[in-house]
C-alpha cells in the first residue's frame, strides 16, 4: 500500500515543513534553560532563580492560548497562523538581548508562550490532513525532531558561545540566529499551499483507489489515501454505505464528551510521566546514586535520546496503528518505572551500574509513542478539529506543569526516597492507561448506540411491503413508478 510506506511518506515535502516546525519549538523550548544564568545577569537578577517566573509564565501562557489558537484554526488558514506564530516568536525571541528588566523578561514570555500553540496546533491539524488515517507515522517523525532540538540547542548555544571572543556575544548571536531561522519559516509556511481536508471521496480516481484523496504537496498532487480500520474495526462514524467511505470520520459529526475528556485526561497524564521523570531523574540520580554533574547530564541526555530515537524509528514502521503503539510504549514504561522503584526501595541498595542506563533508556523509548500516537488515536475516534487539537494541547501544558510538582511534594514529604518519583511517574501512566481504556469503550458505545438508532430509522421509513413483494414483477397492466404502462 503506497500511502502507508516510510518512503511515501519521507517523499512529502510538507513532512519536513512540519518536522521544520516542530524542531523550532524545541529549539525555543530548549534554549530557555541554557541562556537563564547570562539573562540574569543582564536584567539585574539578584540570582538566576528569580527568573523562574519567566519559564513558568512561558508554559501557562501556552496553555492559556491553546483554546483561542483552536478556535481560529477552524476559522481561518492553518498555514496562516503557523507564519504569524513564526513571526510572532521571531520578534519576542530576537527582542530577548535588549531587555534590561526583568517585567521586559516577562512580557516577552507571554509571547513566547502564545506561540507554542500556534505553531503546534496547526502543525498538527496539517498533518492530520496530509496523511488523514495514516497520520501515526508522521506524528511521531515530525515530533521526533522536538526531541532533537532538545539535544542540539543546549549544545548548540555552548558551542556558539564558546567561539564568541567576546562575553556575551554568543548569547546576542544566538537569539539573532534564532529570529533568522523563524523569520524563514514563516516564509515558507506563507508561501506553501495549505493542505486541503480531505474530499468526499465520489470523484472517479477516489473511487478506482477506494479511499478519499487530498492534496500531496504544493504542486497540487493528489495522494490516494486508502481506508483504514481501526485495528480491523470500521471507522466511519455514519456506517458508511460504501467501501470508498472506509476509515473516514465525518466532520459534521460531534465527538461525545463520554470519548473526548478521557482522551484530553489521557494526554495529560502521559506528558506528566514524560516531563516529571526527564525533569527530576538528573537531581534523583545524583542524590540516589552519587552521580557526578556530568554523569547525571548524560543520564539526562541518555533519556531523551532513546525518547528521540523512538520516536523517529515509529515514523518509519510501515502501516503504524496507533493502539498498537500505544499498547506496547505502556507496557515498555511501566515496566522499567516498576522495576526502577523496586530498585530503589530497597534501603542501601542501588540499581547502579548498566542497569540504571538501560532502565533510563526503556522509559524513555517507551514515552516515546504516547503523545503522538494518542493523537493519531483520537483522529480515529472523532474528526480532529483545531479546538479538539488545541484541547490536547492544553491538556498536555496541564500534566506537564502538575506532574512534575506532585512528584516533587511526594518526595520531598517521603524524605527524599528515590523511589517516589519513579512510582509518581508509573502511577500518571497507569492512570493515563485507564482513561484510554475508558474512551475505547466509550466510543464502542456510542458508535453502537449510532448504528441502532440507524436501524430503528430505517424501519420506521421502510414500506409496509415485505422484500419478495418488492422484488415481484409487474403484471400486465399496472402502472410502473415511471408511469410507463408495465413495460419493463
């Protein structure tokens, strides 16, 4: 099947667009961290822990945002807010060197926050289009380079700040850099033909290629999208009464609220596991292990490379189905965060050594899959509109800013046992497996629910004669529907 094959889709130019998209909020993201120490100072910061509320503000204004950015992607062109996203971060990163108050700080962070969504959202919503049904594949490739950006940019900023004779010029180099690189994507994302919803599928090529099509790359191609099923199940939300109708979801259909808030709930418990364990393994390692600053930054980095890898390896499975993904990323997590607390609930033993590593790569590999794929599971349970996008933004900018605090009060109220943040993380994924379970057999329901009320409809309008007399040939005489005197 072309349209589910790695090289169809490492073919589509607007994959990289996308995957261009996504980098740059990582790179944003990432940078925040690096750059706070040479801030501080230039905004007369009494330490660099004063500018904690610049970060915090930069992630509740992302969620704050979420909702309006979901409700003008259903108004208006999805590449025309991803270029003012663009050129919004643009201006408020590039502004970054000037500011000499902290309030400037804060400002630009409100901003920064609004643009997470505006650039994440529409990306999103873009990709559902492309590749409609087939979009598991591609949400895990484009979001594997926000992992990449990650990697690079403290790097990155390191190595450019380095090179600089003079101190500070690395900083202004790097923001002005930045800008440049944000100015020329909402360049191109301007210039780019949007990518059309997909059609009804009655056109003549629709039909032969027993799917719907949409629009491939600028040029206009049309890329047959054949239909799927989910996991062997019809995906239609009206029955469909053909097979060109097969695993497409009609966007006039509401999604219950019985399938939708698990599925926000579910996206917010699994970032609460990925963002706590890859925010507090560094300081836990160390105080559990003895780990040296170095040796626990590369703990870090050991995690969100098996993160990335992932990430990237399951945008090229062919024919990806996302429960399937999402199976086996909980059962690869919640195993090694299992075993990981067990480890470290022994008094006086330490998991040390390779097994440390290898359990901080399988969580890692196993968070890898659940956001993206949870996306792509949702585009089967409903029509993935801009507000539904934005709601599991918004639900994500939630588990990623509670996780992480009511791991942190468990620890510190346990007197700082290791295994706490293990077992906070397993329990936030645990929880997040039951709300997908909870949605499955929500949607069940209500499809089931949708299909009787077709039936009893139909009987309701059917005619009173029984399908033999139906079938009965004319007699000679009587008068046909066409009021053709009987003749055939």
């Amino acid at each position: 099947m072309a349209s589910s094959s790695p090289a169809h889709m490492l073919s589509n130019p607007y994959l990289y667009l996308y995957t261009f998209g996504s980098f740059s909020n990582g790179l944003f993201i990432s940078l925040r961290g690096p750059i706070i120490p040479e801030l501080a100072t230039r905004v007369g910061a009494s330490s660099p822990a004063a500018l904690g509320t610049y970060l915090g503000i930069g992630g509740v204004s992302g969620g704050v945002f979420a909702i309006p950015t979901g409700l003008l992607l259903d108004r208006v062109d999805p590449h025309a807010v991803f270029a003012a996203g663009c050129v919004l971060r643009a201006l408020s990163v590039g502004a970054m060197p000037l500011c000499t108050a902290i309030w400037q700080v804060n400002a630009l962070a409100v901003a920064q926050g609004a643009t997470l969504p505006m650039i994440g959202v529409s990306i999103r919503v873009c990709l559902v289009r492309v590749f409609h049904e087939r979009c598991a594949a591609a949400l895990n490739f484009t979001m594997g380079a926000f992992g990449l950006a990650s990697i690079v940019a403290p790097l990155a900023f390191a190595a450019l700040d380095a090179a600089m004779p003079v101190h500070g010029a690395g900083f202004d180099a790097t923001f002005a850099a930045c800008a440049a690189c944000y100015v020329a994507l909402a360049l191109v994302a301007s210039v780019a033909k949007t990518p059309d919803a997909a059609d009804d599928g009655d056109d003549d090529d629709g039909s032969r290629n027993g799917g719907s099509r949409i629009v491939g790359d600028e040029l206009g191609d049309e890329i047959p999208i054949l239909g799927a099923s989910l996991d062997g199940a019809r995906l239609d939300a009206e029955g469909g009464a053909g097979e060109r109708d097969r695993g497409r979801v009609d966007a006039s259909v509401a999604a219950p609220l019985t399938v939708l808030a698990p599925m926000v709930a579910y996206m917010a418990l699994n970032v609460a596991g990925e963002v706590t364990f890859g925010s507090w393994i560094f300081t836990v390692a160390r105080a559990r292990e003895g780990l040296s600053v170095s040796t626990a930054a590369a703990l870090t980095s050991t995690f969100w490379a098996c993160f990335t890898a992932t990430r990237f390896a399951l945008g090229l499975v062919p024919d990806l189905r996302p429960l399937t993904a999402l199976a086996w990323s909980h059962v690869a997590a919640l195993s090694a965060l299992a075993t990981l607390a067990t480890y470290w609930s022994t008094p006086g033993d330490a998991s040390g050594g390779w097994a440390l590593w290898t359990l901080t790569g399988v969580v890692g590999a196993g968070t890898a899959g659940l956001f993206p794929n949870g996306i792509a599971q949702g585009s089967r349970m409903f029509n993935l509109t801009g507000l539904r996008q934005a709601l599991f933004e918004l639900g994500a900018a939630t588990g990623a800013g509670v996780g992480p605090f009511l791991a942190a009060r468990w620890y510190a109220e346990s007197g700082e046992e290791a295994w706490t943040m293990a077992a906070s993380c397993a329990g936030f994924l645990a929880a997040g497996a039951v709300t997908l379970g909870s949605a499955l057999v929500a949607d069940v329901r209500a499809r089931g629910g949708a299909r009787r009320a077709r039936a009893s409809g139909n009987e309701g309008s059917s005619s009173e004669a029984t399908a033999p007399e139906m079938r009965r040939p004319l007699l000679d005489g009587e008068v046909g529907d066409g009021d053709d005197g009987g003749f055939p």
